[in-house]
C-alpha cells in the first residue's frame, strides 16, 4: 500500500513540475518587444487546403509578430486534432513587460481571460493588442515548434486566416478583426511559417 501511495506521490510531483516547466515565463527586458501591428491581406487568390478530414478556406493573409502571453494545448474536442495549440498574443504596449506586470491572464474552453486591479493603458488598447489564436500547423514540423513555445517567447507568425470545415457539418471560422471581443472573435491561423526568438 505505501508503495502505491509513494508512486502516486511521485506521479503527482512529476505533473506538477511539467506543468510548472509549460507555463514558465521568459522574463523580458522592459519596453514594447513587438512594436508592428499584424498585417492582414487579401486571400481571393489562394485555393482551399485539406488537412486530414478538415477543408480549409483561406479567408485573409496573415502576418503577425507578437509577445507569447500564454500557451496552452488541447488534447480534447473536434478543433483539437486541427488546431492543438492555442497562442494568447501580445503586440504593441501589450508586449511590454512593465505593462503586463498589471494583468492576470488565463486560458480555458478556447478562450483567454485577462484581469487587471489598475489599468496602465485603456480596455480598447487591450482588446485591440491582445487575441487568442488557434494555430493550425501546416506541417510537422511547424506542429513541433508550435508545441514548444513558451510564454515570454516573441513569435513571427505568417499564414493565413482561415475557415475549417468537416465532413459531420461542423466549421469553424476566424475573426478577421483585431478589435472584436466575445465569442467568434478568435482567430483561426493557418502557420505557414514560424520564427520563436
């Protein structure tokens, strides 16, 4: 019986440390890190991509530098085989360290959540400088990268912002605004290339 409760114990320990090790912060100097604002373009020329059971219809070019907030992974529901990799993302006076240091932020059901007890820049610059993304991978290769980013780290992303359709009927489609809030204002990435720095 001990035996069993030392390698629960054990177990336990492990997972809390990996957990710990995930969600680290890479602490960064003071001052905007990721100054650009995304830049979004057209996509009417581009084809739809298939991506296992998924079709893929790119909405808009995408192009985004920004500082890693959180990160988290889903194992779990229908997007999660499509996009395993959520990004909360920070750019402008939200990649700044003197300003985060304000902000409680959260991850949960594909969402992001922030809180703050004093406000060092406007709700409209928060909402307009700060997104969750689902990112899908293009490849493997960009899949492992994605798996590995850390909160703190700054990330080039280009893709494309997109819909995602599957053969039961289900879709799921990206805001093309970065000033939206709410439900339905995500957005959906394809990541054709990533750059972590």
């Amino acid at each position: 019986m001990m035996r069993v409760v030392w390698v629960l114990l054990l177990v336990f320990c492990l997972v809390a440390a990996y957990h710990s090790w995930l969600h680290r912060e890479m602490s960064r100097p003071a001052g905007i890190l990721a100054a650009e604002e995304p830049l979004q373009g057209s996509a009417a020329s581009l084809s739809d991509i298939q991506k296992d059971e998924f079709r893929i219809k790119p909405l808009a070019t995408f192009d985004i530098k920004a500082r890693v907030i959180l990160a988290k992974r889903y194992w779990f529901g229908q997007g999660s085989g499509l996009a395993p990799v959520d990004l909360a993302l920070g750019w402008g006076p939200m990649s700044d360290s003197n300003i985060l240091q304000h902000f409680k932020f959260s991850q949960s059901d594909r969402f992001y959540f922030w809180s703050t007890k004093s406000f060092p820049v406007s709700r409209d610059v928060i909402e307009s400088h700060t997104a969750n993304m689902h990112m899908i991978p293009a490849n493997d290769e960009i899949e492992d990268v994605l798996k590995a980013v850390r909160p703190g780290n700054i990330v080039h992303v280009k893709g494309y912002l997109v819909e995602a359709f599957a053969p039961n009927g289900w879709r799921w489609r990206s805001s093309l605004s970065r000033t939206d809030t709410g439900r339905g204002a995500c957005e959906i990435i394809w990541v054709e290339s990533i750059e972590v720095n």
